[in-house]
C-alpha cells in the first residue's frame, strides 16, 4: 500500500508553479522554451541550462521559481494526464500572431480546460511585418475567451519568442496567475511526484527525469516508479550539476532505476526496499498480462 499522507495546512510552504507550453505547430512553442531556458539562469550561476532532461526551472530576476515541462505539444501533457498525473499547474498556449486560431490550438485550449489549468496565452511572432495580434485576441473572445486587453479576466501577452520580446512580461503574468493557485507542498516528506522522461544511458544505466511535487528526494533514497524501482544513487539538475535533495516543484533526472518508468509514472519513495520490490514485481506482471490481452485483441 502506498500511503498518501493528509499534511497538516502549518506543513504547507509555497511552490513554484509548474508550467507546460501548447499550441499549434510551428506557432514557436519550442523557441519560447528555448528562449527561456538559455536566457534564465539562477541567480549567481553562470551559463545556461546544459542538459535536455524533459523539463526545467528557472528563477528570474526578482528570485521567484517557475518549472517548465521542456516537452512541447499537448501530446505530453495528455499522455501524462491519461496516467492519471496531473503535474501542469498553468498552460502557456502559444498562437502565432500571422496566423489563424487553429485547430490544435482550440485543441490545447480544450486540454486545459477539461483539466482545470488556467491558461496564459503568448501571442508569438509580433516581430512579423504581417502579425496581427488583434486578430487571435478576436478570435479569443468568439471563442468566449476575453483576455485582459480585451476587457476580459485572461492573462495574455504580445510576445517575439525569436527575439524575446516580452517573455519576461509573460513570465511575471505566469507568476501573477500562479500567485492566485496559492500553490503549496509540504517539503519535510519522503517524496512523491511525476515521471517526465526516462531513456538508457549507454554509461550511466537507466536515466529518469521525474518532477518532485511534494516532499525532498535525497540520493539513497528507494524510489518505486511505476513498475521500476531501485535506489537514488546520484541526481542531477538540468545544468548536469549533482545534487543531493531536491523539494518540492523540482525536476531531477536521478540514476539508479532497474529500467525506464513511462512519462506520467507516480513514483513514491519507500522506507521498506522489500514492499517497493514486491509492488514492483506486481505492476510488472499486470503490465505482462495487459500486453497479452492486448495482443490477443
Ligand atoms: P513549434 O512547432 O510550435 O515548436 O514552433 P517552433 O518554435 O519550432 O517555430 C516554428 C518556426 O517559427 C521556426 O522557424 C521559428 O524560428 C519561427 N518562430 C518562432 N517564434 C518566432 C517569432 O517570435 N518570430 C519569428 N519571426 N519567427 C518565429
């Protein structure tokens, strides 16, 4: 049995929220990540983030924390979801300004609302001589959408994600809408939290990317993940630096996995190696039994 513990509201402490880029192809949800991830390094740090481990954090300027899954496209966030993981706290939705509301657009609009995540829209490409935000924020409101500078309650901002005009603005809206969420995790836990990715190394084994929601994963910690199990026995952030503990709204890849856990695991820490190992072998052999039925089908 995985206990999932009631915290006490004096437990609770403030997070970072944790944030997943949609829209429509090509409207420049990768350049927006990019762009965030190259320009944002954590206070004192120099250089930006190294390593592509499926998500990251920054901290800007004024010391406030962000999460952002490093996986554009809705794809990710409706695999995760049909796992039963709700990780994204916030959806930026990206619509290209010389461009029409398009059809994954209106699809990643319906994602987040069928899961409650409010949305920040990002009008990209206002560089473009051809852009015309007016016309998204129009067919917003027909859709019954209005953002703010429509008269509406919806965070949206014009933004270049090419040159990075306005990102830092729509950042701070981001953290203007996560401010409302109240979001809260209690730290002094054994931790619990997503699978982003995971991939086999050819040098260091398996390699999990996982998102801590609540509590501190510390190295030598036994972490159950989906059906895979094992001990932390090194983590890293997404500057390939190692790190020891990480809390809550923080991705860590971590070594030490018997295999690679699927995008939207649970994965739960265990005081008790045998009990993780014998509710590993059970899901293994549940996970055998489905793909059977499935073949036979
Ligand atoms: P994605 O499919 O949504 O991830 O879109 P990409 O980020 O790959 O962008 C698609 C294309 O649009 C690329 O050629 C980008 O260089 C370009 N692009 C993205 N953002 C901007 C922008 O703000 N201005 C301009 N001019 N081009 C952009």
């Amino acid at each position: 049995s995985i206990a999932e513990t009631v915290d006490n509201e004096e437990d609770l402490e403030p997070r970072a929220p944790i944030v997943t880029v949609m829209g429509h192809v090509d409207h420049g949800k990768t350049s927006l990540l990019d762009y965030i991830r190259e320009e944002n390094v954590i206070a004192g740090e120099s250089g930006g983030i190294t390593q592509h481990i499926g998500a990251y954090g920054v901290q800007l300027d004024n010391g406030q924390k962000i999460a952002f899954l490093d996986t554009p496209g809705h794809e990710a966030f409706t695999a995760m979801r049909a796992r039963g993981a709700q990780v994204t706290d916030i959806a930026i939705i990206v619509a290209a300004a010389d461009d029409d509301i398009m059809p994954q657009t209106k699809e990643a609009i319906s994602h987040a609302q069928a899961a409650g995540v409010p949305i920040v829209f990002a009008i990209n490409k206002i560089d473009k001589p051809t852009a015309n935000p007016d016309k998204i924020k129009e067919g917003l409101a027909q859709m019954n959408l209005l953002v703010e500078d429509w008269g509406g309650k919806i965070q949206s901002h014009d933004i270049s994600a090419k040159f990075g005009t306005g990102v830092k603005e729509l950042l701070e809206k981001v953290l203007l809408e996560a401010e409302l969420l109240d979001l809260k995790a209690n730290p002094d836990k054994p931790a619990t939290g997503t699978v982003v990715e995971a991939y086999l190394d050819k040098g260091r084994g398996y390699v999990s990317t996982i998102l801590v929601q609540a509590g501190t994963l510390r190295v030598g910690d036994y972490v159950l993940a989906g059906p895979r199990h094992g001990k932390v026995k090194a983590m890293q952030d997404e500057r390939g630096n190692d790190v020891t503990e990480a809390g809550p709204s923080t991705p860590v890849s971590i070594l030490g996995l018997d295999g690679a856990p699927q995008a939207g695991d649970k994965f739960n820490v265990f005081e008790d190696e045998r009990e993780a190992k014998s509710i590993a072998a059970k899901r293994t052999q549940l996970q055998r039994e489905q793909s059977v039925r499935t073949q036979k089908t």
